[in-house]
C-alpha cells in the first residue's frame, strides 16, 4: 500500500508542480533535455519526401536547406523548425487560440475566454480556409506541417522539449490551421490596439480647446515617412460621411489594449549615389518583445526556383524579412487604424437583436467550449454582430486592458487574406515589378517595406488593406447603428502611399506619419514621434559613402533628440540653491552629457527618471480629477508635451511650471541616490536599468537576467524596458550580396542547449555576424557545423 500512494504521489501533479517522478526521472525526466556543445548529424528517412534534401547549419546554428522542389524544401523548413522551436510553436498557437487552459490549468480560463471573445480562433479559421483556397499555397502549407509532425513523430516522451516536462504535457501535432494561428497572434501584437476609448472620453470630459492642444492631427516636428513634396496622381474615393455627429456614452472601465510602447521598428534603404560600392543597401530592425525563444527563427531556402535567407516567425513557411540574389526588403509596423470599436443598441436585454440601419438586426451566438486541465470544461457565449464580435461580457470583465462592454470591435485580422501569398511571391522576386505583385497579397497584416534591388531601385510603401474613411473615423468610439460608420469598401492598392527612387537617395520608416496632410484619404492619428525617423533622416542626409560598417553604427545609434530637445530646458529652470556635492554632481554631468544613452553613461538614467516625473508633476493637476473617478484618459505623447514647454504661449498646465520641475527633480535625486547609491563611478545605465530578455512562459531561470546594453526607446537603438530590436539586418546589393546581422537570441529555443542564448552578447554589444548566404550546395563546405540529410523512405 506504501509503494502504490507513494507510485501515486510521485507521479500526480499538483497545481502547477509537475510530477515528481517523471520530472526528475534519470530516464525520461529533465536530465535529458541537458545538451552536449554543436548539433549531431542526423539522416532521416520520411515517405512524404519526393527527393533528398541537404540541411547544412553553419557555425551559428542557421539551417541552409537545399532541396530540388518545393515541397521538400518547406517539408524540411517545417522538420528543423519543429526541432529548433517545438515548445514554442505549440505554446505561442495554444496561446493565440485560447487554449493554455488545456495545459495550465483554471488559472488561464480568463486569458482563454478573452482570446476567443476577441475572434482569434474566428479570424485563424477564415484566413486558414483562405490560404488553402491557393493551390501554391496550400502545397506549401501541407509540406510544412508533414515536415513539422515528422519531427514529433520520432520523438520519445524524454526528447521533449523541458517546458513540457514542466508542465506535465506533450506536443500538439501541428495542423494546417497553424500558420494562420501565428499570424492572427502576430496581428494581435502588431494591429489590435486602439484608443478610441480613451480619447472618447477626454473628447466629452476636456474644454475643446485644450482637446485639439493636447491631442493633434499630426505630432510636432515628425518628418513624414513619404516626402510631403509626393504627388498624388488619383482620383480618390469620397467616404460618406454621417449625417449627425456621433455622441457615444463615456465609458468608466478599464483602459483599452492601446499599441505597446516601444513597439515600432526602423528600416531604411540608400541607392548606390550614397554608397561607396555604387549599388544600394538596406537596414532593417524591427522592434518586438525579446524573449527566449526568439520570435525569429532564421533561415536559407534554396530550391530549383528560389534562394532567399532570412527569418520568419516559427509556424510559416518561407522567409518574411530578409534578401534573394537580387533584392532585398525590411519591414515596420504601418501604425495606421485597422480596429474600431462600435457602440451597440441591442433591442432588450436578451441581447438577440441589434439596431443598425434604421433596423433590428439578428445576432450570431457562438459557443466556445474551453477545455480546463483539472476541471470541468467552461462554455463561453460569444456575440457577434457584422462589425464583429462583443469582446467583453456584462455582468464581468474576463481581462483587463480589453475592449469596454457593450462593443464590439471590427477588426482587420478577421477578414479572409492570404498572406502567405504575398511571402511566397517577394521570395521569388526578382525586381520591383514583381516585388509590387506579390504586395498585392498582402492585406490582413499592414506594414511599412522597404526595398532595394541590385539594379538600383529603391522604394517604400505603406501596405494592407486600410478602411476608406471620413476624417476621424475610427479616432472614438463608432456608432455601431449607423452604416456610414461600416467598413464600406479599401483604398484601392493603387492609391496606397508608396516613393520610389527618391531625388535625396534614400527611403526610411520608424513607425511615424506615413504621409503629410496633402495624401487625400484619412489612416489614422496615433503614430511614432518625430525622434527616430528625424534622426535617420538626417544620418542619411549628411552621409555619403555608405558602407556596411557606417550602417552598422546607424543601428546601435543610441542618441535620444528627446534629450536633446528638452534637457537643456529643464535644467534653465533650475532654481540656484545650493542641492549639496551629490546633487551639484548631477548637474555638472547633465549639463556635459551627449544625450548619447550609452551602456556606461553616469546620468542617463537619471534623465529618464526626472523627465518621466516631470510629465507626472505637470499633468496630474489635470487628469487625476478624472483618474480618481475611473475614467481613463490617455496622457499626451510626451513630445505635445515638450512642445507645449518649449512654446510657452499657454496656460494648459494647472501647475506651476519651475516649481514642478524643480520639484521632480528633487524627487528623481532622492529616489537615484537611494537607489544606486553617492558615487558617480559606480553610475552605469546599461547596468543600472537592469534589462532582461525573459522566458517566452516566464518560467523563472529560463531567461538572460540584466543584459547591459545601451539605447533607449526613442533612439535608433530602441530598447524599452520589454521591447528591443528583434533582428538587425544590413543587405549590400550588388554582383555578390554581403548581410550582416544577429538577434537576441539563439537557434534553438531548447534551454539545456549550448547555443540557448548564444547571440544575446554579440547583439547587446553591437557584434554584427555575417550571414552566410551559400549559392550551393557544396559552397563553404569547411563552415558546415553539422547536417541533417533528409531521404525519400521508398521501401514504405
């Protein structure tokens, strides 16, 4: 009886504690997952496989697969995906879907019941059942995911990633709804944000005038991402607009699912009159969440059609950022509003009919049945009405920092597209005619590219399907009744801004105003400030030359023009008391600094802490009125407020403004010498902002705790506090291409593998590695660290 409770206790889970014995078992537990320096060559045999395909990885773990089709060329992309990523493809799609209670537990019913209750699942299905529509696509698809099971279907319970050992689970087989799943998770990172609500609420609660002062059309001092001088050479559509002005009520829950602070990217492209090998180059640097895994998994496809290189997120097939032979391309988020929030009029409380266009309309109830590890499995009724589906039930609210009650949210990400199209296109291209074509495909994911081709050519655009809309539309909260309101039709793919071959000899993109006011169709309010794009801007303005190197020092560009705007202000207005040798000491550095934010600056830190309590002490009169009620409004952008400072031609702040500065900085002095301490020696921001690339799950251990790195997220060197950039590239066109690049991160996302976390030291110190990009098979043979060959299995 000892021996049976003690089997029973040793293998039953409890809470999230795995089971003892399998967990720590010699055989199958995690001792297993602890691996030896390099990757072993495999040979496998498979009967999906039309011919033998050759994996080469390179002394960075990349996998160069070379195949002599395309099937098996996104097979095997799909078999070292599933070997480099298994547990974070399997996590990341659960995730997206709503499904981590299946392996966590009750305590992840609420983040379930949110996903569903915002469409992922609804919006994965249609762009699935789209994808397979195209039979180019389709074909690659079911190669990818045949190779991603073929991966799991070799393993045993003690090969499993460690993170399912940690959760007492096992794999999900891959299906061809995954792909799908990764880009409505991407899309929900990237295009799910909205400030309708807020800016609803400061609408009706703020005087008119200060409304308009605090939250203009365009940001002060933004360099547009096309030049203003463009021309538009269209007759644009005429949106109809609502006959009345639109009151909505103002709503008192919790704030909305504004886009992340620090979420933004840079890329730029320079034509070879600014370079010193005459061909043009191209930069990319997309800022994301870091986390291990990395959300990119890098990669070389060469078949008898295509030879391209550079990473995708783990659960695609093809290459999303990167270069073939003859182009290049880099990507930033658009920014523009592609989710809006209606208000519904349901006709009763059964909540079965609502108005719109003057009628009672049905509404469509969806059951989502959430299976809960340990626990009955919960249903959820979801409401959906045309504009798309009521995020947040009545009577609770399942997550904060969602949708208010009552709207429903129109959405982007749940129209049918075919994204992978448009991937699978520009891998082929070969100039930018047919990069242009395969833009076309690119609709449910808006983004900036850049692009640049050995012939010369360089241009920009702002792609995806964006709503033809009456000035404001989708700024507040939209009356959900009123068809002028709907998504009535998209600016047509002609009409989208878009500069090729400039008359300065470059084009760049940091997430700021695509367009100047002269582009005739509205896209949105809410983008990037002036501080990055300015800054590019005027590094490639004054450059000539160009080399790899020179793009090499644009990318780790740590200056902050936020600094440098307002720093010398704020200390003027400085009182002349004696502070005392501590506080005298921060002043005689502020008043030598650079504005650089470099790992060892002494007083770099300390601006970020007096400028952010300083925006607190002049804005708090004014909004905390409001806070203290629940009512949430979104403060300005942090430029409006220096413009304001900088003006002084107003009477908006509610406070005193010398002795709110004076007064933060006291604050910031008291809270700085506390924590770090009276020694100037011992002052380092890379150190003291204690930066950490965590683990995908937050499993603690699983993470690089305080990476020291320079940069900020206002520089070109974008690192916030969570979000940083993601991949650094650098393409020199030319008779031979030349790239550049790291990641914070490494190839395998298993944490007992040596190559873990590998890149994080060469991208926090700006290491720029070369990416091998081998024309054959054969090429480079002596940088070949292992292979795995891949064999049709013909005795089956």
């Amino acid at each position: 009886m000892i021996a049976i409770l003690l089997t029973r206790v040793l293998h039953h889970r409890i809470d999230t504690i795995p089971p003892p014995g399998p967990f720590f078992s010699p055989y199958t537990g995690f001792w297993q997952n602890m691996e030896s320096e390099g990757i072993r060559d495999l040979v496998i045999k498979d009967t999906h496989l039309q011919d033998e395909v050759m994996v080469r990885y390179d002394d960075r773990g990349v996998p160069h697969i070379f195949a002599s089709n395309d099937y098996d060329l996104y097979f095997a992309q799909g078999f070292v995906t599933a070997r480099d990523r298994l547990w974070q493809v399997d996590f990341q799609s659960r995730a997206a879907g709503g499904r981590i209670s299946e392996i966590v537990g009750e305590q992840a019913v609420s983040y379930d019941r949110a996903q569903r209750r915002l469409g992922m699942g609804h919006g994965a299905d249609v762009n699935a059942a789209s994808m397979m529509e195209d039979p180019e696509i389709a074909a690659a698809i079911r190669a990818y995911t045949e190779g991603f099971n073929a991966w799991i279907d070799q393993l045993h319970p003690r090969d499993y990633p460690v993170e399912y050992k940690i959760m007492d689970a096992e794999p999900d087989r891959f299906t061809e709804r995954h792909p799908a799943l990764m880009l409505m998770n991407l899309s929900q990172t990237l295009t799910s944000g909205s400030r309708a609500h807020a800016q609803t609420n400061a609408l009706a609660l703020l005087d008119e005038d200060i409304y308009h002062m605090l939250y203009p059309q365009e940001l002060p001092w933004v360099d547009p991402m096309i030049p203003p001088d463009q021309e538009w050479d269209f007759d644009p559509l005429i949106p109809q607009k609502p006959d009345d002005d639109f009151v909505p009520g103002i709503t008192d829950e919790l704030p909305l699912n504004e886009p992340q602070s620090g979420i933004g990217s840079n890329s730029w492209a320079v034509d070879g009159s600014k370079t010193q090998s005459g061909y043009p180059m191209l930069a990319s640097d997309p800022h994301l969440s870091v986390t291990l895994p990395s959300i990119w998994h890098e990669v070389q496809l060469n078949s008898e059609n295509i030879n391209v290189y550079g990473v995708a997120p783990p659960a695609a097939p093809g290459v999303v950022i990167g270069f073939n032979e003859l182009i290049a391309w880099g990507i930033t988020n658009a920014g523009s509003q592609v989710l809006d929030v209606y208000e519904i009029e349901f006709r009763d409380e059964s909540r079965r009919e609502y108005r719109h266009d003057g009628e009672w309309k049905p509404v469509e109830r969806r059951i989502e049945k959430i299976r809960v590890r340990g626990a009955e499995t919960v249903q959820d009724t979801v409401l959906y009405t045309h504009h798309g589906p009521v995020t947040q039930p009545f009577d609770e609210t399942i997550a904060s920092e969602r949708y208010p009650k009552g709207h429903a949210v129109k959405w982007l990400a749940h129209q049918p597209g075919n994204i992978l199209k448009a991937v699978y296109g520009y891998n082929r291209a070969r100039n930018e005619q047919e990069f242009e074509d395969a833009m076309r495909h690119f609709t449910n994911i808006t983004q900036n590219f850049t692009y640049a081709d050995r012939e010369g050519n360089i241009s920009i655009g702002h792609y995806g399907q964006f709503p033809v809309r009456f000035r404001d539309q989708g700024s507040y909260i939209s009356d959900g009744s009123d068809p002028a309101y709907d998504w009535n039709e998209f600016i047509p793919f002609e009409h989208l801004p878009r500069s090729t071959n400039p008359e300065r000899g470059f084009v760049s993109t940091a997430n700021q105003n695509p367009v100047a006011s002269g582009y005739p169709y509205f896209l949105g309010r809410f983008y990037a400030d002036f501080s990055r794009g300015v800054r590019i801007n005027n590094l490639l303005d004054e450059a000539e030359d160009m080399t790899a190197g020179f793009f090499k020092e644009m990318l780790m560009d740590d200056l902050s023009l936020h600094a440098a705007k307002i720093l010398p202000f704020m200390l003027r207005r400085l009182d002349n008391d004696d502070y005392g040798d501590r506080r005298d000491t921060i002043i005689a550095l502020l008043e030598e600094w650079d504005y650089h934010f470099r790992p060892d600056s002494p007083v770099a830190h300390f601006f970020s802490l007096w400028e952010q309590k300083m925006r607190d002490e002049l804005w708090n009169p004014l909004f905390s009125e409001h806070e203290n009620n629940d009512i949430y409004i979104r403060r300005p952008d942090r430029t409006v407020t220096y413009h304001l400072l900088l003006d002084e031609e107003h009477d908006v702040f509610r406070t005193d403004v010398d002795r709110s500065i004076q007064a933060a900085f006291n604050n910031a002095a008291d809270e700085f010498f506390d924590n770090y301490g009276d020694d100037p020696e011992s002052w380092q921001y890379g150190y003291d902002r204690n930066f950490s690339v965590g683990h995908l799950a937050d499993l603690p251990g699983f993470g690089r705790e305080r990476v020291i790195t320079g940069g900020t997220a206002e520089a070109v060197n974008a690192v916030g506090s969570r979000h940083a950039p993601s991949w650094r590239m650098i393409v020199e066109l030319g008779p031979e291409i030349r790239a550049y690049g790291h990641y914070p991160g490494g190839q395998p996302g298993r944490p007992g593998h040596p190559d873990y976390d590998k890149m994080i030291d060469d991208w926090s110190s700006g290491t720029f590695r070369e990416l091998r990009f081998w024309h054959s098979v054969n090429e480079d043979d002596e940088l070949t660290s292992s292979t795995i060959i891949l064999k049709p299995n013909e005795s089956q």
